[in-house]
C-alpha cells in the first residue's frame, strides 16, 4: 500500500489562500450591493427623497431661516417655472431624448402672449390660448423633425433653440412689456394666497396640477406605458405593434404646450414678459430630470421624481444663499450633484443588465 496520501485527500486538506476572501463574505457584501441596486432600480424616487430630505435638514441647522415659512414659499416660487419646463423634459427624456429648445419655447412663448395682448389688442384669454397653441407647434415642429427626417433630438433642438431665441429677439424688439400694460390674467400666475403660514401663487398651483395630470397619464394610460416602452426599447415596442413615430411626436408636442404653460407662469413670476431671460432654464430643467432619478437612456424616470429633482435645485441653491455662499460655488455643487446623480443612473442600469 502506498504511503503518499490520495490527491482528493491532499486538496480537501490544503488550507484557503490567505488573501482570498471567504465565500460567504463575498455572497453578504454583494447581496447587501445588490439589494441597494434593486431597491433603487424598482424605486427611483428613494434616492432623490434621500437627498432633498438631507438638503434640508443640512441648510436649516446652518441658517435657521432656512425652514421659516416665507422661505419655503420663496423656494417654491423660485422653481415653479424650472419644475414646469422639467415635466416637458421629462417626457422627452423618458423617450431616450432630449429637449434644448425647452427655455426658448417658454421665452418665446411668454413674449408672444404679452405681444398679442399689448400690439395686437387681443382680449387677455385670446391671448394666452393663442400664446399656448404656438408653443404647441413649436414642439410640434421638433417632432415632425425628430419623427419624419428621423434627425437626432440632441441636434435638432439645438438648432430651434437657436431659431426660437432669434425670433424672440425680432418679436419683442428686445423690449420688455410691463405687466401693467397687460391684462390681469396674463400676471395672474404670480399672485399669491396664504395657506397657514405658507404663501402659494397660483402659478405653484397650476404646476402642481400638471405633475398630478402627468402622474397619472403616465401611470394609468395606454399612452403613458407607450412612453415608456418606446424610450425602453424602440424596437421592441414597434415590434409589439406601438407606432412609435407617433407616440414620439405627441410626446415633442406635449411639451410644447407645456413649455408653452412655463411661459405664462413666468410672467406672472417676473410680472413682465422679458426676451432677456431664460438663459439657464435648459441647464436647470435637465438637471432636475436627472437628479430626480430619471435615466439619460429613456425607459426608467417618474414625474414624481422630476418634482423632487427640482426642489432640490431651488433648495440648494437658496440654502447655499443663506450661508453665504457665492454664486460661482452654487453653480459648482449643482453641477457635481449631476455628475453624482448620472454615476448612480450607470450603476443601477448595471444590474439590470
């Protein structure tokens, strides 16, 4: 009989590595990982809700004015036009597009319903149905483009954002129209009523509708889940018999009325109708889709997230404010919270994969 002992014997007696990790601790820290990726996949809201939660809590123990009522109304004031503009975004981007025309439309918008009122003398409600339809055709016109000349979104909104800013200027003649010189309802949107302590325009209102209208269009309709198959996975969604050309342009068009409707919260924000304004309003609609969870590659986002995404543009920007911090640093952390909030879009995309 030999002495040397068997080969299985030998292996079942060797020791691990030492710089092996055990089994069940790679099985604990990748379940742990990937229940975190999960969570966040099935619930994008969860880590927006996180951030905005923590913004505030942070800028109320820095400056106690921060969480007092007639700040917190200042805060939702400051975003209603931006939060307006994002649930256009959003639609796009839901669709694996996006949108930079959105500023402009609403600019262009506004000066031309102050222009119908002031140089046309259209009665006030004349005006703003008229100011709204254009700004439903120029969505239109991006999704004739985007749909029929099949020209990426990227280009052609940057090319009517060019357009669209251009004819704002020969409009208005670069002038701004007073809202005194406009009828109630055109500056309407900016009045505000007490709720408690609170203070609410009307304009925080009509957005707050919408995002309930869109909550549910895209939730409980056929065309809300058209939206998301398409900007899942165009294709397929053809294949499944969804007229994605369709369903892509009525998304383009949508926007424009909403943009449209930005347009009028905007005037009765500035109480005027400016063709000077709006330069940032692209940037800060796209980063309140992204930081409410919403993924750049379509298929994956929800308004309710858009909502919290800019709140939290406007609580970082007011909180940044109160503690003294200057402008060019407020821009800096928004604009590291996008670089985060992409990042975190990769990570969680790599596990559904």
């Amino acid at each position: 009989m030999s002495n040397h002992p068997s080969s299985g014997a030998a292996l079942a007696a060797e020791p691990p590595p030492a710089d092996r990790t055990p089994d069940f601790e790679i099985r604990r820290h990748d379940s742990l990982g990937l229940r975190v990726q999960h969570a966040l996949h099935a619930n994008p809201v969860l880590g927006p809700l996180a951030v905005l939660i923590v913004a505030v809590i942070g800028f109320s123990i820095v400056n106690p004015r921060f969480f007092s009522a007639p700040n917190l109304s200042l805060v939702l004031a400051q975003v209603t036009v931006i939060a307006a503009l994002a649930l256009g975004q959003t639609l796009i981007i839901l669709t694996a597009g996006i949108d930079l025309s959105a500023g402009a439309i609403a600019v262009f918008s506004s000066i031309l319903m102050a222009n119908f009122c002031v140089k046309a003398g259209m009665p006030g409600l004349l005006a703003l149905l008229t100011g709204l339809a254009c700004g439903t055709a120029m969505g239109a016109i991006n999704g004739l483009l985007v749909t029929r000349l099949k020209l990426p979104p990227f280009i052609v909104t940057l090319g009517t954002l060019t357009i669209f800013f251009s004819l704002n200027a020969v409009v208005s003649g670069s002038a701004t129209v007073r809202g005194a010189d406009m009828p109630d309802l055109m500056t309407w949107t900016g009045t505000t009523f007490p709720i408690g302590a609170f203070r609410l325009t009307y304009g925080s209102v009509i957005m707050l509708l919408l995002f309930a209208v869109f909550f549910y269009a895209l939730g409980s309709t056929a065309w809300g889940k058209h939206v998301y198959a398409t900007g899942d996975d165009t294709e397929a969604a053809r294949l499944a018999g969804i007229r994605t050309g369709r369903v892509l342009f009525s998304v383009y068009t949508v926007a424009g009325l909403l943009y449209a409707v930005a347009g009028w919260i905007l005037i009765g924000r500035l109480a005027s109708a400016s063709p000077n304004v709006g330069t940032d309003y692209n940037l800060d609609s796209i980063t309140a889709v992204v930081l409410g969870g919403a993924s750049l590659f379509g298929g994956r986002g929800s308004v309710i997230g858009t909502l919290i995404g800019a709140l939290i543009v406007g609580v970082f920007r007011n909180g940044l404010q109160l503690a003294g911090v200057e402008v060019v640093w407020q821009g800096f952390a928004i604009g590291l919270l996008v670089l985060i909030a992409v990042s975190l879009d990769q990570w969680i995309r790599k596990v559904k994969a």
